[in-house]
C-alpha cells in the first residue's frame, strides 16, 4: 500500500513542478513584452544615466507646508479679487448711465440664443409689467465691452424690481415664465440671512374644486416650486400637507427622518417637488394637527453650526383654501397655549386662497400672522410680525408667495457682494455665481456674473505630492467640502453636485478636531487618517486603505468665508524635474487639424502628445477654447522656449523633453500593427500622454484618471494587466500591460517607496494570452482541463470562450459569472474574500471581490491556482470532470453594476441595497469610503483611418487598390521599352506616369492622360498633370476597412 502512495505523490509533485515552470515561461514573456516589446528597462535606463535631468526635491515638514497653503490661499484670493472686480464694473456700467435709460414696452419676454459669439446681449421685461426703463445702444456696448474684458466671466445678467431683464452670454435661454425675482440668486441677495421655513399647505378633498379649468391643488403646487426656487443651499424646508391628519416631506422614504427641517440642496429640491406632486386630497383640514407638527419640526432642527457670520431667520408659511373643520375658538386656544414654548418668536406669513372664509376665519387668519393673541406671559418683544395675503384670485398665489422674503425683516439692507454655492449647467460646466445689489436711490435689482467652479480652484484641483498621499481641500462655510480627493474635480463632473460635510470625507477626525476646524480661521493639528487607494477601476476593483500620520493645515479666504485646508503626509515631499533640451518636434494630437477628412485618424508610425487640463496653468480656459492651427503652434513655441511660459504649469515642460526618448526607443521595436500588441503610450504624472499610435482624444481626457494608471500606482513594482477592455479608438478587445515610471537612480536599484515619473502601457490583443498559455501548458491542450487568467479582484483577463468569441465579451466581466462552481469553491475556501465601501456620490455600498492566499499557489479540489510572478493575474486550471460533482451557489450576474440579491454569499460586483440618504449628516459605519471614479472617455469610433496626416504616404509600393485610397496617387504605366514596348504599371505620384504616342496621332496607353508631342515613331515621355504639384500637403490616407491591411505604408 506504502508504495502505490508513493508514486502517487511523486506524479503529483512532478505535476506541481511542470505547472510552476509553465507559469514560469508564461512570467517570462509578460516580462519581455513590458521590456522588450514596450522598451520599459530601455526607458528606465535612460532616466537612470542622463545627466541632464535634475531632480528637486522639497520636503514638506511645517514650513514649506504653511507656503504652499499660503500659495494657494492666495492664488484663490486673488482669482476672487479679479471676478469681484469685474461684477463691480458691470454695476458701475448700469448705475453711472442709468440716467441714459428711457422707458418702454417693446420688449419681448422671452430669448433664445446659442452661438459661438461670447457677447450675445437679451434685453427683455418681466412677463405682464409694462414699461420698464432700458439701457440705451451705447450703454449695451459696454455691458459687452465688459464680458469681452474680462474673458473668464461665462454670462452676465441684471434683473431689476420695475422688470427689466439683460442677460450677456453665448447661450441665452429665458423662457417667458422667467422671473429674476424668483430664483435663488435674486432671492439671496435681497435677503442674504439663512432661513428656516416650514410651509403648510392645504391638502384638503376641497383643494379639489376648479378655479379657470384648474384645481387649487395645482396653483398650490406651482407656488409651493416656485417658492422652493428662490430657495438656497443655505436655506432648510420642511412640507406640511394638512388635512385630516398631517404629512411631513419625507425625503427618501423610510431612509431619511422626515421630522425635520433639510436644506434645499439640488437633491432635495428634486425630491420635494416629487412629494408635492405626488399627492392627492383628501379630508378635512386640521389646523391643529398641521402646526403642531410644525412646532415640532422646529424643536427637533437646532440651529446648524456653520463658520459663517450671520443669523437665521426661522419663518412658518401657512397657505389655506378652507376654514379649519374644528371650531374657531378651539384653534384659538390651541395657538395662545402651544406657541408659548416658541415664545411667539416664529412670524408666521399666511396666504388664505379664494372666498371661501367667514369674516371671523379671516379676522383669526390676520391675528394667527399677527400673534396679537392676549396672554400675560408674551411680552410685546417677544412676538415675531408675519404677514397676511387674502389671495381672491389662485392665479395670483404664485406671484404673492414667490417673493415671501421681501416682507422679512432683514430684507433690502444688504449692500455686498455674495458667491453661492457650485451649481452644474449642461452647457458651461460647474460654475459658481457672484452676485451684489443695485442701489440707485433705493434698491433697485441685481447683478451677477457666472464664472467657473474649476477656474477659481484650478491650483487646488491639481495639485500633486510626490507621492500623491498629500492634498489640499476647500470647505465652504457651510462646512462642506467641494474639492476633494475623494470627490470628482469639477471638470469631470457632469450631473447635479451632491454637497457633503467635510468630516464625513474625513471619518477618522475626531469631534474636537473637527470643532476646531469650524471654528477657528486658521490653525493646524495632527492627526493619524486614511488614505484611500483605488485598485484600478474602484467601481469593479475596489480599494485599500492606509492610515498614515498627517499634518492638517488651514487659512480662512478674507471674503466668502471659504477655507482651504492643506493636508500633508509625513516625510512626503514636493518633487520639481529639470530638463535642458533643444527644439523638440512633437505631433499634437489634433490630427485632423489642416486635413480633409473629419473621420477618427491614427497616425500609424508617429506617435502624439495630448496633454490633460490639470497640465495648464487655466484648464478652464484650455476646456472651453477651440484648439485651432495657430494656439497648438503656440503650445509647440512654448515647449521649445521660443515664446514665454504662460500656458503650461511649469513641471509638463521637461516632462516633453524627458518623453522625447520613447520616440526612439519605440521606432526600434517592432511596430507593425498585425502584431498581437497595438497601441504603446505613456501617461506622466503631471499630465502629459503620448501615444504610438497617435491618435485624437476629448479634452477632457487625463492620463492620471484612467484604470490603467491608477492600477500601477496601487501595484507599483508589478507588470499590470488589465482586465478585459475595449482598446484606444473603441474596436478590438484588449488586455493592457502597464508599469510605473520611476525617476532616475544612478545606481539603478529601485523599490516600490521610489517616486514615480508616470506610467508606460502596451495593449495587447485580448486573445493572445489565452492562446500563449495553451502553447505553454500542456494539460491546457487536453479537452479535460479549462484554463483562464484572472486579476487579484477577480476580474477576467484571458479565457477561451472570449478567445474564440469576441462577441460574447463584455466589460469588466468577474469570474463569478463565467465559471460559478469555481467560484462557490473559491468563497467556501476564503479565497475570493467580499469587501464593500460607500459610495458618496450614490449613497450606496459597493461590494466587490479580493482573491488571496498563502504562499503562491493553491490545489483546490478540482482546481489549480497560481500567482504569475511579478504581476498582479493569476492562472487557474480547472478539472472539467472533477468539477462536475461540486454544486453552484453563486447567482446570476448582471452586465453592469446592479443591486446585490439578498441572502445570496456568491454574487458579482454589486450596490448593496443599504442605503444613505443625503439628509444624513455622517455614516452610520466604519465602512471607507470608494475612491472617485471618473469613466474611461477615449474616441469612440469603430471605422477610424489609419493615415499620414500631415505627412505624404509614399506612393509605390502600394496595391492598386490601396493606390486608389491615397488621394495624391495615381495607378499608371512608369516604365517602358523603345523596342519590345514593355510597359509596368505602379503606383506613383502623377507626374510620374509615362504617355505613348505614335507617328500620325495619339494612342492613349493610360485613359485621362492626353496631349503628348509625336517624334517619328518612337515613345516619348510627356510629363503632364503638374499642376497636381499643388495639391495638399496634409493627406491622409483612408482605407474602407475597419482594420489596416497588411501593406501599410
């Protein structure tokens, strides 16, 4: 028995050993692919011996930290400075010529306007005011004047009481409902305090009668929206639908407390616009029920803490259709009682719609605004004046409540300029508006200018440490935070902002910490916090979390009340490269710049330069500006110091320089397309792209937000490969091979703490690794065994279904949904370990999916896994008879991220249906956060030209049907024979073709060349068709097929 055993274990650990040397070789070719095929040790070497390149380095301890916070506060505070400038030119234009107006009624109460003039100008009146005073022809002038001046201002816009509308911009849209009166902006400026309001409104089965075709229900509803409009992020609501019983606004169902006051962020206006659409009338109307539900929505919303100066003002609106279904002197008695413990300080505005009231209802409405109750224990200082509104007409309630906040106390007294909060438009991006009053004898309306978010707090947005665990943020002062590494910038934002308090991004602060942050204008602390790391692309991979020692930093803006705190890691460090070079040719990656064809075009052996907002000293106006001929020759004269830097940050300038060596490094290699690897590029951390081939990306694009870079700045050592993915221009199925860049060593020894220059990738054909590992792997060759590659989040990178089927192929596809009864196995076994965080930006979790294990291998019972050295995938060989006995328990997956099933262990990357609502002031867990997630935003086109743009493709040597492609080539005779009258035909440039004649006349050999001269009977050459020598110099060359045929130029 001993004997048989023995042999068993020696096939075994044969076995074991054959596949540790196949996995070896399998090492070895990702190994030459990255070094050999990709040139990385050749690129390595070069930064670790040229002398030219000199690095500075500056250690961030406490002083070098306060500068750079200083820099920064400043660079904000001046940037400020210059938009409050600009605003107040603007008011100046219409107060020092107000004189100039003169007044009329032909205007019209609408506009429309989009075109690419930047000084568009709408002058229009409010919709039913007659005449209204307006700007004359000169004063219009330099309203345009100004936005021309001022080149970051997006729009302009003046509203006035009388009516007047001026709105200066390239994209203009005012509808005719449009009210200055009744947006935030206008409303804010008037009344500048926060406030505090519960709105009660009637919800009655009376609500339901019709006044002009329309129910009262609904005049209710678009008051109570326009209403919620004029409403800031700074103001708090609640809704009381009074009926029978009551209604408070819940505002994400059984997730959020609905007994209390919310502020009225984008979110929640959305979400209070939904509660009162959504609900019918009924019963009576209990006046008691609704206020003291009101009074107890005040009681349980203290007062926020916030660093800005300045009071609330608490206001209960009360709008009603009906008498109360109790007896007038039972309300009564409740309002003398249940007011005291407010001590009358709420005013209380009421609206009572129609005719429906006896005179004593009306006497009691006026006296409930009034709180001239009788009663010995309120002090006439005590009580708070409301207002009262007999609205006979419901047509009007929209007009009346709209402009509640002029009847409030502190109303029409301010006289400075205000910034509100960072609002999305579709068009302009994140923008944030300056707005200040126009007193002209009186107050008279508003003006505002719109700038962009990224424009003011471009510096903060893109700065970077050495090793990017250092990083500056802004809070508001509503202690929110709208920059953050956990947030996306404002450029790659692209929906409604979700606002969030600072210390919710900064969980392991403690309380005290974080009181002294709101209250003190500057200090400093220490700390022990996270560092979240995104293992790729966060959505599907997931992250990991550090705690390292940090030194938090913070200086309170001299107006507007932002705060920017700088955070800084321990021994982390500023790192600036130097690079003398001389003139450096590069192609920008505006290929289509100059060519005839508007398609996608791949420069096919020249590489491109793009370079990402955050390598601008004005993304802002690098995102918004058209990139003509003449601004990228600007760029060029720049890098090549011909002109003076005042475009570019001063770190992308040597990485040019430092980049210009992959040029060669890349024309040594093997570079024909039909091998299995495509495109090579290079992503530095300061921004710059390049790409071999070259071809056209969004401006929006950043090397630093892709997967791929991030992935090998988490796994900083290995050779990364990606999970499957569409390549570059959106055809083929690919994997990516990627390895961090590391700044030059002499002694050439690097480790994993060095910094990084950025990251080189190689993208290679999805199936060729499938393929390589059946070559290598004999049991891979046997029907019996199945083999694949996975990454460590258990992502597929190489399978053979995929392999044979590219069709059956999908993004980010996780073993889980490709091979279950593994996966069931790889759970039961702790291999395939569930991990989750929140996500901020959804308020939800996120579960996804880490593979470990001891040592680097596991014999599972029908299955084999094994590291791959050096890198982060993994080869599995699976049993396919074995398998058969093990049962499936993992579910069904979804081809995108969906909700997670309920009591189900093995399942893909999910939303765990735990949600937090953004009323919530902080998580209720120690979960960490995700890491942002910006999507992959390459050029989408699956019919992209290879060509030569900007260059002539040689002509001879080509098809004639791949002559016919190339617009400056013709397929004609170039050859021939006096005597035997051979002739060859080639592809050539016209000039080149050769006509045949004969004595007594013309025989056209070639149809479309003619007029040749006859000497006796011989052939002559006639060079014709100069005038082609003309012809553009910018060809680009355009085959019909979606992939290059073989015989490329």
């Amino acid at each position: 028995m001993k004997k048989p055993l023995l042999n068993i274990v020696i096939v075994l650990s044969v076995a074991i050993v054959m596949i540790k040397c196949d996995v070896t070789k399998i090492a070895d070719i990702i190994d030459s692919f990255i070094n050999n095929k990709l040139g990385l040790k050749f690129y390595q070497n070069y930064l670790d011996e040229e002398s030219n390149i000199i690095y500075k380095k500056s250690l961030l301890d406490k002083r070098n930290s306060e500068q750079v916070l200083n820099k920064l506060v400043k660079s904000v505070e001046r940037k400020l400075d210059e938009r409050k400038l600009a605003l107040g030119d603007l008011k100046r234009i219409f107060s020092d010529n107000y004189y100039l107006f003169y007044e009329t009624k032909n205007l019209s109460d609408s506009c429309n306007i989009q075109t690419s003039r930047s000084d568009n100008i709408c002058i229009l009146k409010r919709k039913n005011s007659n005449f209204v005073k307006t700007p004359p022809v000169e004063v219009t002038r330099l309203i345009k004047a100004n936005l021309r001046k001022y080149e970051f201002i997006k729009s302009q816009y003046i509203g006035t009481e009388e009516g007047l509308i001026l709105i200066s911009s390239s994209n203009i849209q005012w509808k005719k409902e449009d009210d200055p009166r009744y947006q935030s902006w206008y409303a804010q400026v008037t009344n500048r305090n926060g406030k505090d309001i519960v709105l009660i409104f009637d919800n009655s089965a009376k609500t339901g009668d019709r006044v002009q075709g329309r129910k009262i229900q609904w005049y209710q509803v678009e008051a109570i929206q326009t209403l919620i409009n004029t409403l800031t992020d700074n103001d708090r609501l609640s809704l009381v639908a009074m009926s029978s019983s009551s209604i408070v606004s819940p505002l994400a169902g059984e997730h959020c407390n609905g007994s209390k006051l919310h502020f009225v962020t984008p979110n929640n206006k959305k979400l209070f616009h939904k509660f009162i659409n959504q609900l019918n009338p009924l019963g009576t109307t209990n006046y008691i029920d609704a206020f003291n539900t009101t009074f107890s929505l005040f009681s349980s919303s203290p007062t926020p803490k916030v660093s800005n100066i300045g009071t609330r003002e608490k206001l209960i609106i009360f709008l009603t259709y009906t008498t109360p279904h109790s007896d007038i002197s039972t309300v009564e008695q409740f309002f003398k009682q249940s007011n005291l413990h407010l001590s009358n300080s709420i005013p209380i505005f009421t609206y009572a719609i129609g005719n429906n009231f006896h005179n004593k209802t009306l006497t009691f409405l006026k006296e409930v605004s009034t709180q001239k109750f009788e009663n010995t224990k309120n002090t006439p200082t005590s009580r708070q004046q409301g207002m009262f509104k007999h609205v006979l007409n419901a047509t009007d309630l929209k007009s009346e409540l709209a402009i509640y906040y002029k009847y409030l106390e502190s109303s029409s007294q301010n006289r400075e300029t205000l910034i509100t909060s960072p609002v999305y438009d579709k068009s302009q991006g994140v923008l944030v508006s300056l707005c200040s009053p126009i007193w002209i004898y009186g107050f008279i309306g508003v003006a505002r200018i719109d700038v962009s978010f990224s424009d003011i707090f471009s510096d903060i947005e893109t700065f970077t440490s050495s090793q990017l665990s250092s990083y500056p943020m802004v809070i508001d002062s509503m202690n929110r935070a709208l920059s953050h590494p956990l947030l996306p910038s404002s450029i790659h934002i692209f929906n409604d902002l979700t606002y969030l308090t600072f210390n919710l991004l900064e969980p392991q602060l403690s309380s005290s910490q974080i009181h002294q942050m709101i209250s003190s204008k500057e200090g400093s602390f220490a700390a022990v916090t996270q560092r979240i790391k995104s293992r790729g692309n966060s959505l599907y991979e997931g992250i990991d979390v550090d705690s390292v020692a940090s030194n938090y930093y913070w200086i309170m803006t001299k107006e507007f009340g932002y705060k920017i705190c700088f955070v800084v890691t321990e021994k982390d460090y500023l790192l600036d490269v130097e690079y003398k070079f001389s003139d450096y040719p590069f192609d920008y990656h505006k290929i289509r710049l100059g060519c005839p064809y508007r398609g996608t075009v791949i420069l096919r052996n020249t590489s491109t330069t793009k370079l990402a907002p955050e390598s601008f000293v004005d993304p802002f106006e690098y995102l918004n500006t058209f990139e003509s001929y003449s601004r990228v020759q600007s760029y060029k004269n720049v890098i090549n110091g011909h002109t003076e830097n005042s475009l570019f940050k001063n770190q992308i300038i040597p990485s040019f320089g430092i980049s210009d060596r992959l040029d060669k490094i890349w024309s040594q290699l093997d570079n024909n397309y039909q091998t299995p690897y495509n495109f090579k590029f290079f992503g530095s951390k300061t921004g710059l792209f390049k790409s071999l081939p070259g071809f056209e990306l969004p401006n929006i694009f950043s090397p630093t937000h892709q997967p791929w870079y991030k992935k090998s700045m988490f796994y900083k050592g290995k050779i990364v490969i990606s999970p499957i993915q569409r390549d570059n221009i959106n055809v083929n199925w690919v994997n990516t091979l990627s390895h961090v860049v590391y700044e030059g060593r002499r002694n050439r020894q690097h480790t994993a703490d060095d910094n990084t220059l950025g990251v080189v990738g190689l993208e290679v054909n999805m199936g060729y690794f499938y393929y390589t590992i059946v070559k290598l792997v004999p049991k891979c060759q046997l029907d019996q065994y199945s083999c694949l590659m996975i990454d460590e989040s258990g992502l597929m990178i190489s399978y053979q279904r995929g392999a044979k089927n590219p069709n059956s192929i999908s993004h980010y596809q996780h073993i889980i949904s490709l091979e279950p009864r593994l996966s069931t196995q790889l759970v039961s076994a702790e291999i395939l370990q569930k991990s989750q965080c929140f996500n901020i930006l959804t308020f939800r979790y996120q579960l996804y999916w880490r593979v470990t294990f001891k040592n680097d291998k596991y014999q599972g019972k029908f299955f084999t896994i094994q590291r791959i050295r050096n890198t982060n995938a993994l080869l599995i060989i699976i049993d396919r008879n074995e398998e058969k006995s093990y049962e499936n328990h993992c579910s069904v997956c979804q081809p995108e991220m969906a909700d997670c099933l309920r009591n189900v262990e093995c399942q893909c990357p999910c939303y765990i249906p735990k949600e937090i609502n953004s009323c919530q002031s902080a998580q209720k867990d120690n979960t960490p956060i995700c890491a942002v997630e910006v999507l992959r935003n390459f050029t989408s086109n699956s019919n992209a030209a290879t060509g030569l743009c900007g260059r002539k493709p040689e002509c001879l040597g080509n098809t004639k049907e791949g002559c016919k492609k190339l617009k400056h080539c013709t397929w004609c005779y170039t050859k021939y024979h006096q005597k035997t009258i051979l002739r060859e035909l080639n592809c050539v440039i016209p000039v080149k073709c050769k006509k045949f004649l004969r004595k007594g006349g013309s025989s056209s050999i070639w149809g479309g060349i003619s007029g040749g001269i006859a000497v006796g009977s011989v052939f002559i050459t006639c060079n014709i068709c100069n005038f082609i020598k003309g012809y553009m110099e910018d060809i680009v060359w355009r085959p019909s097929l979606d992939k290059p045929p073989q015989n490329l130029p």
